[in-house]
C-alpha cells in the first residue's frame, strides 16, 4: 500500500494568527523533571555507536513525523513520503516549560504512539557522514536521560518499497506520557502554550501547512488546526473589542 497523494487544503490556521502568538520570552534553560539527569557526551557517543551498529545495510533512512519534516537539522541526500502502520502521531510528550511552553502554559510536543498508522517523511542520511548526522540528530532530540521517547527501527512503506527508518516512539511508561486529554483540552493547549523558541500554534501550522504541501492528510491535526484558529480568532476579537470599547 502507498500513500494517497491530494492537493494541499487552505488551512484555517494562518501565519496571522502566528503572529498574534509571537511572545518575546527568554531562555529558562533546562528544567530535570524527577528521575531524570542531564544527557552528556559520553551519552551521546554511547547512542551513536548503538545506532549505527544496528543500522541495515541497505541504506540510513530517518522517518519524520513531526517537526523533523519541516527542521530536520541533518543532511539528507533523499526523501519520501512513508507510511508507519502501527504507529500514529500524536501530542502525547509532555510537559514543556520551556522550548513552546512556560510554568504558567506547559507545551505538548509530538510523538509517535501506539496504534493506527502515520504518513510522514523519511530522508536518506550520506553513507559517509552519519556519526556526525546523528550525532546532530540525537542531541536536538534528547536532552535528559532516560529519554520519554528512545529510538527504535520501524517498518515503512513508500511508493519504492518497504523499507526500515530509525524513529523516536513514546514510551508509555515514561513520567512524560501524556494521554486522555480530550480534543478540547487539547486545542486549549495549543492555542495558548509559548515558549523562548516559540508558540505551540506555531508548531502545529509548520507541521500541518507541510503535511498539506506533500499531499499527507491527517485528520485529527486537520482538525486541532481549525479549533486552535477557532481559538485565537475568539481571543483577537475578544482584545480588540475591549480596545474598542
């Protein structure tokens, strides 16, 4: 089975209501949540190296769910459209006090968890470069250990063929698991979650604008978009009415 390909929608969502979000708040740093340290070099090299002996040896393919699409932050020399059967996407990491949230409006990030499938992106890493493409590639996606969401090889379907794609999967047993919000308490999220590198409305146009440019269709962050637009349309008219009056 390949992916069904359709013409990019016209998103509620919209860079103004990007813009309306945009918050000036500087960097926290860090916050170790309990049971958690610090991830270091020796960490990292240690990842590396376990990664790179498990690899298959037909080729280094990461699958993308999520921001990686739009930032991957490594090189790449190929990309396709794959499907994860098995797994979804879903805002399930949470809770961040710092990168798209704060004390007062923790964030949720993406993850892939358990169940359904996802369509996403895998990008072929250069044979000859991939300590130093992973090493880029692990140290934006950890940052504490044990990690909420370790790597793990999949089993992906793209339009060439099947192939296997190195990911990072939830872990349901993590203190960092987040699951039973309602769609409601969700959009709440995102529509008011900010942090020093940006708000969580930010995130969600970036990932759902660039699923809509390669044809990939989920419903349910089709969904979060329009009641996350919903939102700050409500709050915009809310503060220009209060100007107003």
């Amino acid at each position: 089975m390949t992916p069904r390909r359709h013409p990019p929608r016209t998103l509620m969502l919209s860079p103004r209501h990007v813009e309306a979000m945009r918050r000036d708040i500087p960097d926290p740093g860090p916050r170790l949540l309990p049971g958690f340290r610090p991830a270091t070099d020796e960490d990292y090299d240690t990842t590396v190296k376990e990664i790179i002996a498990s690899a298959p040896a037909d080729g280094f393919w990461v699958f993308a769910y999520g921001s990686l699409i739009w930032n991957p932050e490594f090189d790449y020399v190929e990309r396709r459209v794959a499907l994860a059967r098995g797994w979804r996407r879903a805002f399930c990491l949470g809770w961040d006090f710092r990168f798209r949230g704060n004390d007062e409006q923790p964030g949720l990030m993406l993850a892939l968890d358990r169940g359904g499938q996802c369509t996403g992106v895998v990008f072929r890493l250069p044979d000859g470069r991939l300590e130093e493409n992973l090493h880029r590639l692990i140290r934006r996606e950890v940052s504490m250990v044990p990690t909420a969401f370790p790597w793990r090889w999949i089993g992906l379907r793209t339009e060439q063929g099947p192939l296997t794609g190195l990911t990072f999967a939830m872990n349901r047993k993590s203190g960092r698991y987040v699951s039973g919000l309602s769609d409601e308490a969700l959009a709440d999220v995102l529509a008011s979650a900010c942090g020093f590198r940006g708000s969580m409305c930010e995130y969600l146009y970036a990932t759902v604008s660039h699923l809509e440019e390669l044809g990939i269709r989920d419903s349910h962050m089709w969904k979060l978009q329009a009641m996350v637009a919903e939102r700050i349309e409500r709050r915009l008219a809310a503060s220009a009415e209060k100007v107003a009056s």
